[in-house]
C-alpha cells in the first residue's frame, strides 16, 4: 500500500466509517466548490457568453478536492511511535487536499508532527487522538506548523505527557515548557477547530516568533483545553487572531498571553464568547517587550465558578484579572465580559492608550478591590461597568484624557444599552 493511502479493501470497522467519512467530505467538498461563483462569474441577469457558433458554452465542471485517507499500515491503537509514518504520508500528500485520520483512532506521536511551507492543507481528525507517551523534550511541539499557508486542523485531541499538569503548584516544568499542543510559527492563514488539548507540558495554543512574518489570519474556535503546563493561549507574533468560543480549565498559568517579543507585533487580536474555569494566574496579560501591541477586543467572555482564579502563591499574592502593562499597547476594547477574582485591583492598564471598559460585570469572591486602574494611560473610556463587591470603580494617575461614567459598586441592572452580558448563544 503506497503512502497515500488506498480507499478500498479496508476490512475493519474502524477503517470502513473511516472510508465513509472520508467520501462525505469528498461529497461536501465537490458541492461547495460547484456552488461557489468564481471571482468575475455573471450575475443571473447576466447573458451567459456564447460560443463562436452562437450556442451557450459550457460551465466547467470543477475538479474536486484530493482527498486522502491515512494508510492502514500506520498503527491506529497507539501501540507503537508512529510520528515519521505520519510525516513521511503527510509529505506524500499534495497540496490543495484534505487528509482524513481514523476515527476514534489513536496515533502515538513522541515526535513532532512538523508541517513546514505547505498550502491549502486540511487535516480531517476524525475525533481520533494524538498522544504523546514519552516525556520528550525542551524544543517538542505535539503539531507544529511552519510557514505555508491555510492550514486546517479540526475534530482531534492532542495529549501530552505531563502528569503534573492543571492549576496546581507543580505544573510547570522549565525543562519541557515549550513542547505545545499546537504550535503556529508564521502561518497565514490557519483554522484550528474543534481541538481537545489535554496534560501538554507548555501552552494549549502557541503562536510564534520566527524572526520575520507573523501569523496572520488565525482563528481557533470550539476548543476544548484542560490541563496544562503553561499558558492557555501563548501570542508572540501575529496579525488578525480570533479566539472564538472556546472552554479553558485548570490552566497552569494565565489563560490569554499576549507576549510579544524584540521586533514583532500584535495586531488585530480579537477574543469572544469564551468560558473559562480555573487559572493560577491572570485571565488576560499583555507584557513583556515595549513593543505594538494593537486593536485588541475582548468581549464576551465568562469566568466560571468560585474558583476562577486561584492564589498562586496563598492571599494577598493574587494577580490582576486583566494586566495591560507594555508603552506600546493601545486600542483595547474590554467590554460585555462577566470575570471573577478573589481580592485586589481587577483591571490594570499601564502606558496604554485609547482604552475602552465598558458594560463589563467584575464579582469580588473573597476580600474587595479596585475596578480598573489607570497608570499613565493617554485616554480612557470607563463606563457602566458593575463592579461587584468592589470598594472603587475606578482610580487613575499620571492620565489624561479619562472618562468615567455610569459605573456601580453593586450588581445593578446594566443599561439596555450594554445588550447581553457573558457569551452570546451560538
């Protein structure tokens, strides 16, 4: 059997739905590409062009997406390593095509699966597992993906090897924090749908630096992420991030970190309708190098159960929910979002500018706080915000251009004006 795989003679059962699965994506992909009007198409009312002998010429019939099944003779019980099996399959496939797993198989990956330059690659899992046995380490990324672009990964879970992993004290290992569930490093263009991450030893999601582009155009949306030795969402470098309707729990560290690096930048970082349990440290941090951090839009969000946020370190230690603290950040919008903390200041800018909170609920567990604080910061917007249990709405220093209105110390309706608090239904 070649490394593309074969499509028929499969005996299991296993093997047959995967077959199954396979055409239907074959199917749905041949209608959509048959539906879809080519750039410049005639509209309906337009005449359709005729041939030199006066009759209507023909509609080509498109060509339909490749699509690929993995090869039998790869170990699907996560029996045995079978990372270069899938990478040497994988570099088979042409670009352009979709590459459909086993269903409710299992890959054993003590590997990488490094996916470097490739276009238009969708990676169909089925609901099958990639799973990580041995410790690995310091530079191991469970999917990796470098360069290329429009880049599908969607309905699999990837398993690390951490024991420790969660929102405990021993979480974090400094001799494997980079090995990542999934790991972008200059894509443009790339779907992660539908993941379950689970006990990796770095972050759920990480989004690189390589030195020179960005990624672009990321959206990672339905996911699933328990457990891990790091942050949720790692973002170094990158233009135009939606982070969509995901669920995060037991989160070593903090859950959404934008970290950006010596010359690179974030831009366009958008993060919605997400539920989030809990989480050693911040719900949200923007630090690190003085560097762009852009037009970012948080909205939407929950942080769920008494536990939302832990002490790190006992009472008194606990850090802010959100924490902007880097000269170059400005355009943030935090608006729409129900967060929880157990003590101290909520929201902390420092040395942003054009900074819009608005319409937010902030429910203090354990001992009060601030709402949002304000440390020369070039412009603010703080309004009807709910800052519950809260001993100050807002506090500001060194600030210009600050507008503080409608804000509350208790949960007080919000104005109909602020519409839906929390997630928005699907």
């Amino acid at each position: 059997m070649g490394w593309g795989g074969s499509r028929v003679g499969w005996p299991s059962a296993r093997r047959r739905a995967t077959a199954a699965v396979a055409g239907a994506i074959l199917l749905a992909t041949a209608c959509t590409d048959r539906d879809r009007a080519p750039v410049g198409a005639p509209s309906p009312s337009t005449s359709p062009a005729e041939s030199p002998s006066g009759s209507p010429s023909a509609t080509p019939t498109p060509t339909p997406r490749p699509v690929f099944m993995v090869p039998g003779s790869i170990a699907d019980n996560c029996s045995a390593d079978v990372t270069r099996k899938l990478l040497a399959w994988i570099g088979s496939v042409p670009d352009g095509s979709t590459l459909v797993f086993g269903r409710k198989s299992c890959y054993r990956i003590d590997g990488t699966l490094r996916i470097a330059g490739r276009t238009d690659l969708r990676f169909e899992g089925n609901r099958s597992t990639f799973r990580a046995v041995a410790r690995g380490g310091h530079t191991r990324h469970h999917w990796w993906i470098v360069g290329g672009r429009d880049i599908t990964l969607r309905n699999m879970t990837i398993r690390g090897a951490n024991p420790r992993a969660g929102s405990n004290d021993r979480c974090f290992d400094s001799s494997r924090e980079h090995q990542h569930g999934v790991a972008l490093w200059g894509v443009q263009g790339a779907l992660l749908e539908s993941l379950r991450i689970f006990d990796v030893y770095g972050d759920s999601v990480y989004l690189g630096n390589t030195g020179t582009e960005p990624n672009r155009n990321v959206t990672v949306r339905g996911g699933y992420f328990r457990r891990n030795g790091r942050q949720g969402f790692g973002i170094v470098h990158a233009e135009s991030v939606t982070l969509d309707r995901n669920d995060l729990a037991e989160i070593c560290m903090t859950v959404f970190d934008l970290e950006p690096e010596p010359e690179t930048h974030l831009r366009g970082i958008t993060i919605t309708n997400n539920t989030v349990g809990e989480h050693r440290h911040l719900f949200l941090a923007n630090s690190g190098s003085e560097v762009e951090t852009s037009n970012v839009f948080v909205a939407h969000n929950r942080v769920v159960g008494r536990r939302g946020m832990r002490w790190p370190h006992g009472p008194g230690s606990a850090n802010p929910t959100i924490n902007v603290g880097t000269a170059g950040s400005r355009g943030w919008v935090i608006r729409n979002n129900d967060l929880a903390r157990f003590e101290g200041t909520a929201l902390v800018f420092v040395g942003a500018s054009d900074v819009t909170v608005t319409c937010n609920r902030v429910r203090w567990i354990f001992e009060t706080g601030t709402g949002v604080a304000l440390r020369s910061v070039r412009t603010a917007t703080i309004r009807n915000d709910r800052f519950v249990g809260g001993s100050t709405a807002v506090s500001r220093s060194n600030s210009t251009g600050v507008r503080i209105s409608g804000n509350r110390l208790a949960d007080d309706p919000f104005p109909a004006s602020c519409g839906s608090i929390g997630p928005l239904p699907a």
